[in-house]
C-alpha cells in the first residue's frame, strides 16, 4: 500500500492548475512552503507573472526559491504535518535543459536529477502537492530542442503520474480527475 500524500496537478497554459493547487495546500490545513522553480530574468512579461503567483500567495506560507537541485530542497523541507506545493515541473526542466546561461545539464545528468526527485517524492512524509504542463496534446514541435524539451517533460510527467496518488488535469478552471488512491 502506498502511504505518502503525493497529488500531481497537470494542465496547460492559464488552465487554472497552479490556483487549483494552492486551493489544495490550503485545504489541508497544513503549514505549507511553496517551492518556486522559476528563475527571474531580465523579462518584464515574465516577472509581472511571477508578481501576480506571489500576490496570491498567503503570506503567512513559506517561500523557497529551488535551483536544479529540487529533490534536495524536498528533502529539506519534507516533514510529517506539513504540505509542500512545488510550481512547476515545467520551469524546472527548463532550468536544467536551457538554462539563461546557455549551458544546459547533459542528458545523464538530468536523468540524475529526474531519479533524485522520485526518490524524494517517494520518501516523503509530508504532504506533496506538484504542478506540471501538459504540453504534449499539439503537433509535434519543429527544432530539436523543442522536441527535447517537450519529450522529456513528457516522460517526467508520466514519471510523477505513475508515483501519485491522486492526478488531476485542469482544462478551463474546472479539474478532471485522472487518478486517486487505490486506482491506477
């Protein structure tokens, strides 16, 4: 029987899945840190995006800021009575695939870093609550690194998916569940 609280929230582009889940870390009653994978560039778009997931926040969650290092910072973090929300997978795969400074992680390494988050999700005693892209549902992208990139958020969805217990796909604001504990 699976004994972690691990809910994976997948959507698209402004389909309602980061307030779906901050909705669901407030719920629980826990105290809860948000775990921020974006890293704020010279983009004024960009970080008036950032601005607003902040204003929405409350105030009184706690905030980290994750490098490549995700499974780290839950590791850190995780404890028994306590929700973590990390938003999102998506910007986490762009720091490590195409980082500002251009120089991205080999495939070897991020496959690493792809095991390391499992393993933190799996151990985890805490509550676990992860949003993710679905970017996959369109044509298949011109560039080889857009193929990349989307591949690869592909198979580390599936990745999550398959360790959760509860997976929701959000589509206009309004959540489809894909999956709660005891189903596969």
């Amino acid at each position: 029987m699976i004994s972690r609280d691990l809910t994976f929230v997948l959507g698209g582009a402004r389909s309602g899945k980061s307030v779906h889940a901050e909705q669901l870390a407030t719920d629980s009653t826990l105290p809860v840190t948000y775990i921020a994978t974006a890293r704020v560039v010279d983009d004024a778009e960009f970080s008036a995006r950032i601005a607003h997931h902040r204003e929405r926040r409350p105030a009184h969650w706690a905030l980290h800021e994750a490098g490549i290092d995700l499974a780290g910072a839950v590791s850190q973090i995780d404890a028994p009575g306590h929700c973590i929300l990390i938003d999102c997978l998506t910007l986490w795969l762009a720091n490590l695939l195409c980082p500002p400074d251009g120089n991205g992680v080999p495939a070897d390494q991020y496959q690493a870093h792809f095991a390391a988050l499992e393993a933190a999700l799996i151990n985890a005693k805490g509550k676990i609550i992860v949003v993710s892209n679905e970017i996959g549902l369109g044509v298949v992208p011109l560039g080889a690194a857009t193929r990349l990139y989307v591949d690869e958020l592909g198979r580390l969805n599936q990745r999550i998916a398959a360790l959760s217990t509860h997976v929701t796909m959000m589509v206009a604001g309004l959540p489809l569940t894909l999956k709660t504990a005891g189903s596969a």
